[in-house]
C-alpha cells in the first residue's frame, strides 16, 4: 500500500485569520496597558534636585508591536505545513554532545586567552566561565532533591550560604588561626585553609540538610514547598541578626583564597609565579579557580549519575513518582528523604565554600530567595532529572544575563541613557513563559532509565510524574 510522504498542510481560512488578528489585537491592548505605567514614564532628577517625568513612549510601541507579532505567530503557528521526521536521533547522541561540551570546556581558558589576551581573559574566564560553573553545580546539586526524589525545594540558597559562612568563618577565626600557628606554623592556615574547610563546609551543609528534612516528613507540593522557602529566609534572617558571629550586613572579609596546594598566588618568592619560574600576572589565579570549580562541578555529576544507579537512586525516583506505593514496596522514605536532602544540600555547602574562596567576601545579600528561583528555574527550565539539561539551562539563563553587560551597542538604538541590564529579570521571565508554552517539561524531557531489560529506551518525562513526593 502506497504511503503519501508529502507533509500535510492546513488551509489558512480567512475566519481563522480574522480571528487570530482579533485575538492578537486583544494581547496587544492589554500590554499596552501593562507597559504604560511600566515604561512610558520614567522618573529622573534634575539640577534642581527635582523629580521630573521623562516620557518613553517608544518603547512601549516596541512591547506593544512584538506582543501583537507573538501572539499573531503563536496562533496561525499550527496551521504552517509541518516537517515530518525522516530519522530518529543516532544513538549515542547525548553521549557525544556530552563529550563536546566538555571537551570546550577543558579549553575554554586556552581559548579565551587566545582571542581576548591577558587583558579581556580574566573578565571572560571569571564572569562568565567561573560563574556559569557555579550555577551548574547549585542545579546538580538541587536536581537530586528536586529532579530525582521529586520534592519542592525553595530554600535551596540556605545551603548555600552555610557552606559559605562555615568556610569563611573557620577560615578567618583567631583561635584557629593562632593554634595553627603554634601547632603547625603561621604560614600554614591561609595556604591550607580552603583545602582543610572545604569538606567541613560541605558536611555542615549536609547536617543543616538533614535538619531540614526531619520536620517536613510528612509534607508533600505545596506545604513542602512554603516550608523550605521559611527555612531559606530563616537562616538569611540568622545570618543578618546575630551581628557578634556573622557581623551582620557588614559581612566578613579577608577570607583567605585558595592557593595551589600549598602555593599562594602572590607576587612573593614563595608564590606560583616564583615557584615554576613564570612572570606574576592575577590571571593564573582565575585559571586555577576555573579549574577546580570544573573538578567540583565534575564530581557532583559523577556522584549523581553513580547514585542514581545504586538502590538510593532508584529509592528516589520510586518517591518521586507515588510516595504510597513507594512505601508499601517497603522502602523506608524517611531515610530516602533526608539522604535527598543530605547530598543535595552537601554539594550547596562544597559551592558556597567555593563562592566565599573565590570572592574572599561575603554578606547575607549574596544569599536571597532570589538565588533560590533562579537555581530552580534553572532545574525546572533544563528539564528536571536531565543533568545535561540543567547544564545548558545555566549556560543560557547566567550566561545570558552576563553578556547583557557587553551590549553597549543598543545605547545607540535606544538612547545613552539606556542599560540592558535593567531589563534582564524582564527577559528571564518573558524566557520562562515561552518555554513553558513549547516546551513545559523542559530543554531535555526524556531521562536514561536506572533498569532496563535487554535494550535502553529513553522514558519521555510525560510519563513521570515530577514534585509529587
């Protein structure tokens, strides 16, 4: 029997046309009616110190037209003649694109270096790679708790900034410092200190987590969720209020900086530079730390896909798709929860420390709710349980928010006056709405199955139920 292969295509009646620019008219009123107070006013002070309004009516007409365009495109979209697929994905795919990613990563300085020079590499290599590397790590880590065991975490960040209180804290303490001293030897603490409280940090997170985990047993969706977002604001509550041990808003300073085992990266004769015989430049400092965030984010991956493949992992997945059935298999889900929320927190703690090392500064500003959002927006929009996934969300969402710093060239489209950056959480949400719609489960929505028998087929995330445990 003979099959038609020609793409089917639907007729563009004038009714349905009519009634897509009805409707897109209607979309475009109501921003209309949203961008007014939003953005045809803005308030400035002259030199008088007095509050004037500086009409911008120019960009309303631009969120209005590209409101009306979307909507427009959005509803005449089904009827377009669709491409039908000739072949599926080689196997092995994911794999390979795997490897790529981070084979480019591996050079990435190398390659930042060679187009920027000294100069441009430190800004590329610390705002975007180290960055970037971050928000990774805090997306794997929160992926356990959120994409594998299926329970809604919103206070995520308060891991986070025990990890970063615990490192600067011990690092930066006089009677630590002074029984290293007398102990071991005064050069010994600022060269040792992060290696030594790197895994404190982390164990410390992993206690608060297990912390967490006993109150909200009993806890599924929504409750779940309200709970972990009080617990968040309470330890950046803690953090602000108990001034003798946190110093407050002012925050702690002189945390020491990593060193290369032992090797500060100073201009000193005991430094890197002198040591290997090279000429002192900061940026042999950036490149260490892009590497050894690389080797933490790295090794939270690793330990992730290994448990995943353990009796733990599949504990997990077990709560995330029914918690009733999961337990009359027998399986103990007051342990399953607390070691989600034990290793999750446990690689939040290992990135605060990092965070703390690398900025040598930190204050309970750096820990909002705020930080919590975009960690799980990045988990959410990368397609929960896909480590890939959540490895190019971060990519795009940080990465996107930084190179809006490198836009200079839109002053001359929009005004001297304008700043991209002001319009990055405008961007972010209008990215999250538009994934939501095309892809809701999403960039990545199949996983790698933990047990398979006989061949690996990918399991569509339609078929899992996600944030239910």
């Amino acid at each position: 029997m003979a099959v038609n292969a020609a793409p089917q295509t639907r007729a563009l009646a004038p009714t349905r046309i009519g009634a897509a620019l009805k409707d897109a008219l209607g979309a475009a009123l109501l921003a209309l009616g949203l961008a007014v107070p939003v953005l045809a006013l803005r308030t400035e002070q002259n030199m008088s110190n007095e509050l004037i309004l500086q009409p911008r009516w120019g960009y309303v007409a631009v969120a209005v037209m590209l409101a009306f365009l979307a909507r427009l495109g959005y509803l005449l979209a089904p009827a377009l003649p669709k491409r039908q697929r000739t072949r599926a994905r080689p196997r092995g795919f994911g794999r390979a694109l795997s490897m790529a990613l981070l084979v480019l990563l591996l050079v990435y300085p190398v390659l930042a270096l060679a187009i920027t020079g000294k100069a441009g590499a430190i800004k590329w290599i610390d705002n975007f790679g180290i960055q970037i590397l971050i928000y990774v790590m805090l997306g794997w880590g929160l992926n356990i708790v959120v994409g594998l065991a299926g329970l809604l975490d919103l206070g995520y960040v308060a891991f986070y900034a025990v990890g970063a209180y615990a490192y600067a804290l011990l690092a930066t303490s006089d009677p630590v410092k002074a029984f290293m001293a007398e102990w071991i030897g005064p050069g010994f603490w600022p060269a040792w200190a992060f290696w030594i409280c790197l895994p404190v940090a982390g164990l410390m997170a992993a206690f608060w987590g297990i912390l967490l985990g006993f109150p909200v047993l009993r806890l599924r969706g929504d409750y779940l969720a309200i709970v972990t977002l009080a617990f968040g604001e309470i330890i950046r509550l803690v953090l602000i209020n108990w001034v003798p041990v946190t110093n407050g808003y002012a925050g702690i300073s002189g945390i020491p900086r990593p060193s290369f085992f032992g090797l500060p990266f100073t201009a000193s004769d005991q430094g890197f530079a002198a040591f290997f015989g090279l000429e002192f430049t900061p940026l042999y400092r950036t490149i260490f730390l892009f590497y050894m965030i690389v080797c933490l984010a790295l090794l939270t991956n690793w330990v992730t896909l290994r448990l995943r493949r353990l009796p733990i992992g599949r504990a997990w997945e077990a709560l995330r798709e029914d918690e009733i059935a999961c337990r009359s298999l027998g399986i103990n889900t007051t342990n399953t929860k607390l070691t989600a929320f034990a290793i999750g927190a446990g690689f939040g703690g290992f990135a605060g420390s990092f965070f703390a090392a690398r900025q040598g500064f930190i204050s309970p500003e750096s820990f909002t709710f705020m930080e919590s959002a975009v960690v799980l927006s990045i988990v959410v929009m990368g397609g929960m349980g896909s480590q890939l996934g959540v490895a190019i969300a971060a990519f795009v969402m940080i990465g996107g928010t930084e190179i809006l710093r490198e836009l200079d060239w839109l002053k001359q489209v929009f005004g001297a006056d304008f700043e991209p950056t002001q319009y990055r959480m405008l961007l972010f949400g209008l990215g999250m709405v538009l994934l939501m719609i095309w892809r809701p489960r999403g960039l990545i929505s199949f996983r790698a199955p933990s047990i398979f028998l006989r061949e690996r087929r990918m399991v569509r995330a339609e078929a899992v139920r996600e944030g239910r445990g």
